[in-house]
C-alpha cells in the first residue's frame, strides 16, 4: 500500500453567504473575493504543510491542476512540484497533473516534468487528466468535441519526446513542429510512471489498460459512492484481460485523525461543512458542455464526479454540508487512528485500490490543525495500512529514482558578504 497526501490549495476566507450569494465556485467567481496579500500567506501556508507531510514520511505528496477556481489555487502545480523538489529528500512528487490539451505546445509539459524529475533524482508521478469541462472548455476556451483528440496527441508527442533521444519532426493535427529535441530528459527511463486522473469515463478505463497507466479516481464524495466507479473499472478490466493488481488504481478520501470520535467531529466540523458548503457549490451549467461526454460513457450511464456534485449542488436536500450527513455519507472519514485505519482498510480492500490519497487539508482548515491531523495519520494510522497488498502484488506503477547516496542535498542558506567581490567584478 502507497499512501500519498494531496493537497487541493483552497481559498480559506470565502464569506459565510458564499452559496447564497454565487453561482458557483468555478469559472465565473467573483473576482473581487479574492485577496492577493491574502493568498501569499495561504500559499506559504499550504507550501509548508506538503513539506511537512512529506517529513512525517508519506510515500508521496500530490499537487494538481485548476483554473478560475476558489477551492484550487494552483494553475500551475509544476510551480508547487519544483519547490517540493528541492526542498525534500526521499519522498515522492505526485503532480496529478498537468491538462495535456490546455498547453500549446505541449512540448513544455515534456519539459517542465523532465525538469522536476532531475531537480528530486527521478521522484517524479506524472500526471495527465484529461481536464474537467470548466477548466478546459470555459476557463481555457477549448472545443469541448476536439478535447479528447488533442490530448491523445499531446499525449504522444510528449512521451515521444522523453524517450526519443533523436532530434525529430512531428506532424499532428494540432501540433507541427519540425524539431522536437527537449532539453532536459528525465532521470526515469523510459519516463517517469503516468497516473491518470479520470471522473469516470469508460474510454479513459480502457485507455488506462492499453498503455498500463494507472488510473485514479479523485473522489470529492468518498468510497461509499466511489464504489460504483471503481467496480465499472474493475469489471472493464476483467473484460479487457487485465490482472486484478491493487496498484493499477489509485482513489482520493478526505481523513480527519483525533483521540476519538467525539473530538474528531468536533475538530473538522468546521473545514469539512465549508468544503462541501462553499468549496464544492458548483454551477451546472459548466459542467457537461456538448461533446465533452463521450458516447461511450453515456451509454454506459456512468456519471462523472463534476456532474455529479453539480446536481447536488441544485437541490440543497441532496447536498451533504452539515457534519453528521458528511461523515453519515462517507465524504469524510472520521475518528480514532484505529477507526480510520479500519475505514481505511475496509475501503482499500473493497475499492482495490493501492495507492490512498490522503486529503488531510480541506476548506478552511488551520495550519495547525492540518498538522495534528497530518501527524496523527502518520503516526498512528499509516503503521497500520502500509503493508497492506505487498505480499500479494508489485507495483510496477511507482518512481524509481537515482539511489539516495548518489543525489544531491539542499545546503542550508549560508548568507553573509562574499569578500573580495568588489574587487572580482572590476
């Protein structure tokens, strides 16, 4: 068992009649919300809890991608990624991911992800989402009928060119270039290991299985309702030929660790009301623009996590924002380290799933709090749930880097006048 802690950047300080005031969280926020000096705090914040998860010793920590939104502040995770790669040693960076469609070219992609890989030694999880509609057909203005075609290119030619090391011509529909020769490679040969994060889209199943890629369910709602989806995928790949190995999939629960459950509720009621309150209010005329779903999954009447959440959004008596429906509901998995890990244990085991991404941050949760419920986990849940499958099963889905002997170490600051440089530059 892989447990990673992923981090969604929330925007903290959304007013108390956020929902009644706002159409949605996505696409079309008020701007004027949103407070720069703020933010520069927030992100500090945020950028120093990931690393001190990946002190606490999660196997990996995970940052991804949106636009024009209040609960994702990162546009560019690959930003967040490099820092994280220079400022921890052995954990590994899970960047889930970058929208392959939304770059032009997408040779930048190639290129910023082999630039992260060198920085951590070959730590990096490369991830490719296809896109939610809000962030690529309305934030980003892409055709939502060309959107699956131009990712599939962008695709190919990006892994091309991490293990092409000849200098080549392209010729796509959407991309012509006459030299492609990115510069660096990454450490991983042939590439770092691609994860795929999907909503549920019968296409993105099959596709996991024929280029073996991990595929990820990245649940807002929890693994009682991400049954259904991991069971769709499970069963396609059962038709497809595939063996049943847990490391093929990886699924998002949000956690909250106390002493007990009566403290746990106490402590989280606050963050996890304003994520699924205001973080999670979505409007749905966003989310399923024409073309976007494919055929294939609408026959299948497999409904994707951003439609759903959007139709719960539209009828306030469907929507779980108070604690005891959330937890009731299994968004938020709740308790003792005992009671997590059983509920932990029970979902891995139920979902076949290998790779937990742990949400240990949501809404508007304290630095401080973050770090009990980070520590918490790490401490007294995680001991419990790491050897989960490795009798069983390999994972052949997860980085190997340069050996930890053989890679550099970040110098401390030194600071102080350099002496003679006066003297030098003349």
């Amino acid at each position: 068992m892989k447990l990673l802690w992923f981090h969604l950047m929330p925007y903290t300080e959304l007013p108390d009649d956020f929902r009644e005031k706002n159409a949605g969280v996505w696409v079309d926020i008020d701007s004027s919300l949103f407070d720069p000096e703020r933010a520069h705090f927030m992100y500090n914040d945020f950028m120093d809890e990931l690393e001190f998860a990946a002190k606490c010793g999660f196997d990996a920590v995970c940052v991804n991608e949106h636009h024009a939104n209040g609960y994702g502040l990162m546009p560019s995770p690959n930003l967040i990624a490099s820092s994280l790669a220079r400022n921890t040693r052995d954990t590994k960076i899970c960047v889930m991911g970058n929208s392959l469609a939304l770059y032009n070219p997408p040779t930048r992609v190639a290129e910023e992800m082999a630039m992260i890989d060198c920085i951590s030694g070959g730590r990096l999880i490369a991830g490719f989402p296809v896109g939610t509609p809000m962030d690529t057909c309305f934030a980003y203005g892409q055709n939502p009928s060309m959107l699956r075609d131009r990712y599939y290119e962008a695709h190919d030619l990006v892994k091309r060119a991490w293990t092409d090391r000849s200098v080549f011509a392209f010729n796509g529909r959407y991309n012509k270039f006459r030299y492609v020769n990115i510069w660096p490679y990454p450490v991983q040969k042939p590439h770092p290991p691609i994860w795929i994060p999907g909503g549920g889209s019968v296409e993105t199943w099959q596709w996991c299985a024929e280029m073996n890629y991990v595929y990820c369910y990245l649940s807002y709602f929890g693994y009682k309702i991400g049954l259904d989806t991991m069971s769709g995928f499970w069963k396609e790949m059962d038709r497809l030929g595939k063996e049943r190995n847990p490391y093929r999939a990886g699924f998002l629960q949000f956690v909250g660790v106390a002493e007990s459950r009566e403290e746990a509720m106490r402590l989280y009621k606050e963050p996890a009301e304003y994520f699924y309150g205001r973080c999670l209010h979505l409007d749905p005329r966003f989310v399923q623009p024409p073309g976007y779903t494919t055929e294939a999954t609408i026959r299948a009447r497999v409904e994707g996590q951003v439609a759903t959440a959007a139709k719960k959004a539209t009828v306030r008596s469907k929507t779980a924002t108070n604690m005891k429906d959330i937890v009731d509901q299994g968004y938020v998995v709740i308790g003792s380290p005992d009671e997590v890990a059983e509920q932990l244990r029970h979902a891995a085991t139920e979902l076949n799933v290998g790779h937990l991404m742990m949400l240990c941050q949501y809404g508007n949760m304290s630095k401080e709090l973050t770090a009990y419920n980070t520590r918490m986990f790490a401490e007294k849940v995680m001991p419990q749930l790491s050897g989960m499958f490795d009798d069983q099963w390999q994972d052949d889905w997860w980085p190997k880097p340069m050996p930890l002997e053989g890679r550099a170490v970040p110098d401390a600051y030194l600071g102080g006048e350099v002496t003679g440089a006066a003297e030098a530059a003349e």
